[in-house]
C-alpha cells in the first residue's frame, strides 16, 4: 500500500494571507459562489483523515452548518481542549510523533486544512508532502499569512497548476526527495551569471 501522505489543501489572498485581519475569510466567498469545486470533491476521496487547528476548527463552527466531514476521522490540535466532541477528537501531543503514528497506519491520505499556526508547527518538521494551494484574486493588505516566519526552507516540485474563470490559480506542489534537495539548483532567472 502507498505511504499515506499529508497534504494541505487551502486558499490564500494574492498576498498570501487565508484570513483577514479580524480572521474572516470573506474573501473566500466570490470564488465559492462560481459553482466551480476547485477539484475538492475529487480531493476529498483520497483523503480519510483530517487535522485543523483549534482556531480554523472554531471558525467552521461558526458557520453554523452541518458538520460536512462525518465520514472522516477529525482531529483537532488543542492545547485547552481535550477529548472529543461530537465531531472530533481534540490532540495535545507532540505534532511529529502525532502525524508520523497517523502515517504508520493504513488508509487514505491525511488532509491539513491549517491554519497558519499548525502549518507552522508542521512546516517546522517538513511533516507537509503536497500543497494545493488556491489563490484567490484578492489583495487583504494584511491578516494571517499562511506561511509565518519559522518556516523551513523546502524545495517544492510542481505538480499542476490550473485556472479557472473566476480568476482562481490553483497551484499543486510536492516536497522534493530528499535526494532532490541536495541536487544543485538551476540558475535563477535574471540572475544567472551573476556574482
Ligand atoms: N483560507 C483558508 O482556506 C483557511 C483555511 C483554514 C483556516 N483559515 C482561517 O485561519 C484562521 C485560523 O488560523 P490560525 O493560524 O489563527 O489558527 P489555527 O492554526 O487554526 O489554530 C491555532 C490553535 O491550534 C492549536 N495548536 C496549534 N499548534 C498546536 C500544537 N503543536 N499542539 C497543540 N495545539 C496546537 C492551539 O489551540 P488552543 O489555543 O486551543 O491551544 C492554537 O491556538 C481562521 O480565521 C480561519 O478561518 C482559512
């Protein structure tokens, strides 16, 4: 069987932000109303597991709908939560130790919905395989960046990239081996040549 994989599936501003400065993700809403699925119902079938952070998971709360992951198994990690609700498993241990269990086990891949505070933790230990990436054709100007200063540095293949009409680019990348991040990079454009 394949190794399970942890793939984060989000949607930023142009400038790189998921949510605004107050935490709402209005911005979301032009490209959701285009009826268009950015590949997420497909997305969806490969995955049979996903994680939030306490935050965005409040935030789904918030929107007072139905719990639309019933069939997956849901993971919170919480530092003042514990236990479970009536839709998820709260998680207060160490993230690698955590992911790298969920890995061992058979299944689909893991989804990481984020947000920027677990990427972080995650991007920390390089715990992120793919990244499809949404970007939606809006400027905030500010909000929460969806990669924080700490990030490692990683070097990304690209897998796809598609857009649609209403202006999304949907950028699909994945962690180069660590055989691939040793090989010597090409020269950078504009600046090869240059001492
Ligand atoms: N644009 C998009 O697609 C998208 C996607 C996801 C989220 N969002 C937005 O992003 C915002 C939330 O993101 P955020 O970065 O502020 O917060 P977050 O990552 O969703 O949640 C942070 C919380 O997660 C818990 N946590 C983080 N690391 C942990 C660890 N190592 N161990 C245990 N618990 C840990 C802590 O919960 P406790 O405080 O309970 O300890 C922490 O306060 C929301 O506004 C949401 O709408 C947007």
């Amino acid at each position: 069987m394949a190794q399970r994989k942890v793939l984060l599936y989000i949607a930023t501003s142009v400038d790189g932000y998921i949510a605004d400065q107050n935490g709402g993700v209005d911005f979301l809403s032009a490209a959701q109303s285009s009826g268009e699925d950015y590949g997420f119902n497909s997305f969806i079938k490969r995955i049979d597991t996903i994680i939030w952070g306490r935050k965005t998971y409040d935030k789904l709360l918030s929107f007072g709908i139905p719990f639309p992951y019933r069939n997956k198994k849901c993971y919170v990690f919480s530092r003042t939560k514990h236990g479970k609700d009536e839709n998820v498993e709260f998680v207060h241990r160490e993230v690698g130790d955590f992911i790298s269990a969920l890995k061992k086990k058979p299944g689909k891949h893991i989804y990481c919905d984020g947000g920027a505070e677990l990427v972080l933790e995650m991007m920390k230990l390089n715990l992120i395989d793919e990244f499809i990436i949404s970007v939606i054709p809006t400027l905030l100007g500010g909000g929460i960046p969806l990669f924080k200063p700490g990030c490692s540095l990683q070097h990304l293949k690209l897998v796809e990239s598609r857009s649609f009409p209403s202006g999304v680019v949907q950028v699909h990348n994945k962690r180069r081996s660590a055989q691939d991040q040793c090989a010597k990079p090409g020269g950078i454009i504009g600046y090869e040549g240059q001492s």
